[in-house]
C-alpha cells in the first residue's frame, strides 16, 4: 500500500551537495521544480525561473546572479548586492563546491536549467533618447545593460533619430539574429516597430517576434497593463526582468485605414477633449507629465463639442446602445463604400499586411449620432501610468473598448476624469462604455465655431488634424474624415511578466 501522500510526491533533488557557502560548509539543493534552497539564519531559496538571471563559474566558485524583491530573505547570506529600483535589487549567491566533479556537475545543472526557459539570447534595442524627460539613455545604462548582461543576453542598440525613424529601422531590420526586438522608450517607438514590420514583405513572420518595452517615456500605457495585470509596479526593472524571462503575450492590432492610407494602433485612438488634451499640451512638455492634468483643466473649462457620427459592430452582450445601421446603406447621410480590400484578403502580394479579412457588410453595425465631447478607443487597460482608461479591455479579445462622452456638465466631467487613475470614470451615467468589433468615425467641426475642426490622435501620433486646430512641423497621416478600424486578434507578440 502506497504511503499518504504519494500520489504528489515532493519534487525530487536534481542535485544536492554540502558546499561552502557563507564561510560555513552546509546542504544547497536544486530542486527538479527549478528551486534553490540552502539553509542560513532561516530558509533560503532562489526560484531559477523567476528570480535568476545567471551563472558564473569563478575559478572553484560559482555565482549566481539573481534580481530578487528588495525585502526577500535574511541578507547575510548574499553575496553582494546591487540597485535594480522599483523593489527589486540586484544579488548574488556565491558558493564554492567541495570538489571538481560537484563544480563541474553544478555548472551543467544550472546552466542547463536556465536553458529549459527558452529566454532570448540576443535582442535588438531602439533606444529614444528625446522621450519624455529624456531618461532613456540613463535607464538603459543603469537598468537594462547590466540586467541584459547579467543573464547573458547579447545585444544591439540603435539610437531613433527623429519621428518615424523606428519603423525605417524595424522594416528592414535582418530579425533572423534576435529573438526579440525592446523598446526603450514610450508607447510611440513601440507603434513605430509594430508599424514597420507589418509593412515588410514577410510580415506574417516578422508580426510574430516579440516586442518588449522598457518604461522612458511619456506615456507608458502598453508597459503599464502588462507590469499591472500581475500586480507589478511600473518601473525598469520589473519590465526589463519581463524580457529576460522570455514570457509572451499575443497583442490585437487595429488597422486604421481611409483610402489607400493606413495605420496599424496598438494602443488607442482618441478624437474630443482626450486628442485635444494629448496634442495641445505639447507646447507644455516642459512641465513634464503634468502639462496634461493642467491642459485638461483649460480644456474642461472652455469645453468643445464636436459634431459628427459612430458606427460600429457591438461585441455580443453589448448591443443596447446606439440604432441599427446597415453596412449597404449610408452612414450619417454618406454613401460608405469601402474597399474590397478592406473586407476581403489580407495578403496582398509584396505589399506588407492589409488588415484583417472580414466582411464588413455581413456585420450588425449600429449607430450614434454627436455632438460628442469625446470618442476613445482602446486596446489595453492603460493609456499611461496613471490612466486607466479602459479597466475591462484585454490584451487579446479581438475587440476594441469604446469610451464616448456625448455630453456631460462640466462639473461632472470634471469629477469623472479625476476617475481615469482607477477607471471609475466608466461608471458614470454620461460615459458609453462598450467592446466594439469594428468602428467608423466621421468626424465634424466644432459646435461653437463651424469654421474650426479637431484633432485625432491615435498611439500618440496626429492621425489626422482639421481645419484651425494646432500648428504641426509633423505631417498627419490621414485626413480629417471618415476612417475605418478594425481589429485582428492576437496579430501581435509581446514580451509579458507572465
């Protein structure tokens, strides 16, 4: 009869051996779970997968080389220890095998545990220098590099130059000598990325290697929802701690097209008072992150309402709002006919990625007529380290969540956007707050003044800009007019903490 408990036995040591370690020779076990435990002032174990970055053999020492959460553990034991901010600190354990054959046999069984993880062994990195307070290049050098190196990672760094330089880079980029691409810098040099390997020939590959961000920028909104949806703070190196585990997420990516333009979003699209908020208060960059609660409070204060109109494919379960539209017909007065294109294949010979295939007029679109303070769209729960514009989107869900404020007073709009921080501004009774499967905007001039239009804004990029709105050295990449999104599920890959 089998003793209780046998049917989950303790995981078996895959090694075990008195060593020196701490000046004392005592028991160190590598569990066949991938655990490290050796006895000190109280129990002591290091978890290869989640806590180790690498191994050295030093002469007869070894030296593992950890990230581990700044509180862990009794710090006698450590070898030394090292600044890795954001509550996690840099350590060794060092511990000298009592013979050449245990040396030897440690060596293989911790190298070929870290092995197992399928980490990246090489990475390209698109360093933006000019982002947010222009902190990259320091985060890089104090944070990343020695993390990278610590675990054995090579790597290539290429500094972006001015707008767009990210996506020349990632489009011709040979990506056969890395496992992933990182991202030092905000959401824009991530879009960047993604933007240039959709538009390469073999972009159903190059859409496939994984992308990790590194927190310097302005916005951080992609970083911010991964690091968050484990519990993670949102600094260096947890994120630089993601990449070197190797863990993947799949992203959505939404194709924005109007015409023969298009672009790809991962992050969000806004139009109202979100867009005007985000691209006005360029010209208070110098105040850092609170140039947007200030311009947002000029911007509440002489509040615009634009006209115009939504349509959009309600996910199942969110149907109630707006009215039957049907795809044939017209939308807001105008004939819309899209593309064969944009509803049938999305290969297109040498001609990089086309959008997902879906047949747009076998869809239940419905409608909203403006005006509208403000339309949001977007794919993940940050839109940067303090605003949680959409609590409820997913990373992979094949829909975009859409925020729209027809109207609101200006007192209660001022309550609802001191919300964004935790999300609770979606529960308010001026906010529509629904997942959409595809959406069109046809956006219209100002309420107050006919003569003046808006701006939209998606990633952080001017999308599109109307008449008398801001003066731009950069060229939008759209008109302002009607446009079509929609959403292909999972198209992208991510390094994720989990």
């Amino acid at each position: 009869m089998d003793p209780p408990g046998a049917d989950n036995p303790p995981p078996a040591p895959a090694i075990s051996d008195r060593v020196l370690i701490g000046g004392t020779v005592a028991p160190v076990t590598l569990t066949a779970d991938g655990s490290l435990v050796w006895p000190g002032g109280r129990h002591r174990s290091l978890s290869v997968e989640e806590e180790v970055l690498g191994v050295d053999a030093e002469g007869p020492r070894i030296r593992i080389k950890a990230l581990v959460d700044d509180g862990a553990g009794d710090r006698a034991c450590w070898a030394g220890s090292k600044g890795g901010g954001g509550g996690l600190v840099r350590k060794d354990v060092v511990f000298e095998p009592l013979s050449e054959e245990s040396r030897r046999l440690w060596c293989d069984k911790l190298r070929g545990c870290l092995d197992s993880l399928d980490r990246p062994k090489k990475l390209f990195i698109l360093l933006n220098p000019f982002g947010g307070k222009k902190l990259a290049p320091k985060t890089l050098a104090n944070v990343v590099k020695p993390l990278l190196e610590d675990a054995s990672i090579q790597f290539d760094i290429q500094e972006t130059q001015h707008q767009f330089h990210a996506k020349e880079v990632a489009r011709s980029l040979d990506l056969s000598k890395y496992d992933g691409i990182v991202c030092v810098s905000g959401d824009g040099i991530l879009v960047e990325v993604v933007n240039g390997l959709l538009e390469r020939e073999d972009w159903e590959a190059a859409i496939k290697v994984p992308i990790g961000m590194v927190p310097a920028g302005t916005g951080n909104g992609m970083v911010k929802s991964l690091l968050d949806s484990v519990g993670e703070p949102c600094t260096a190196s947890y994120a630089t701690l993601a990449i070197i585990r190797g863990h993947k997420k799949s992203l959505d990516v939404a194709t924005i097209k109007q015409g023969d333009a298009k672009f790809f979003s991962i992050l969000m699209l806004s139009w109202g008072l979100v867009a005007d908020i985000d691209i006005e208060s360029e010209k208070y960059r110098w105040m850092g992150s609170a140039r947007l609660d200030f311009y947002a409070l000029q911007r509440i204060l002489h509040l615009r309402r634009y006209s115009g109109r939504i349509s959009f494919v309600p996910a199942p379960g969110n149907e109630t709002h707006g009215e039957p539209t049907s795809y044939s017909g017209n939308f807001g007065g105008k004939d819309i006919v899209f593309e064969k294109s944009e509803g049938s294949s999305a290969k297109v010979e040498g001609q990089g990625y086309q959008g997902p295939d879906v047949k747009l007029e076998e869809l239940s679109w419905r409608s909203i007529d403006g005006p509208f303070v403000s339309i949001w769209l977007h794919n993940v729960p940050w839109g940067g380290e303090d605003i949680m514009a959409a609590p409820d989107a997913k990373f992979s869900d094949g829909c975009l969540d859409l925020i729209a404020i027809r109207d609101c007073p200006k007192l209660s709009l001022l309550s609802l956007m001191t919300e964004l921080n935790n999300g609770g501004h979606v529960k308010s009774p001026h906010v529509i707050y629904i997942k959409v499967k595809a959406f069109v905007l046809e956006p219209g001039p100002r309420v107050d003044d006919p003569t003046k239009e808006g701006i939209i804004d998606t990633d952080g990029e001017v999308l599109a800009k109307g008449k008398g709105t801001f003066e731009s050295k950069h060229k939008a990449i759209m008109a302002y007019d009607r446009l079509l999104i929609t959403v292909d599920q999972g198209l992208a890959t991510v390094f994720s903490p989990i």
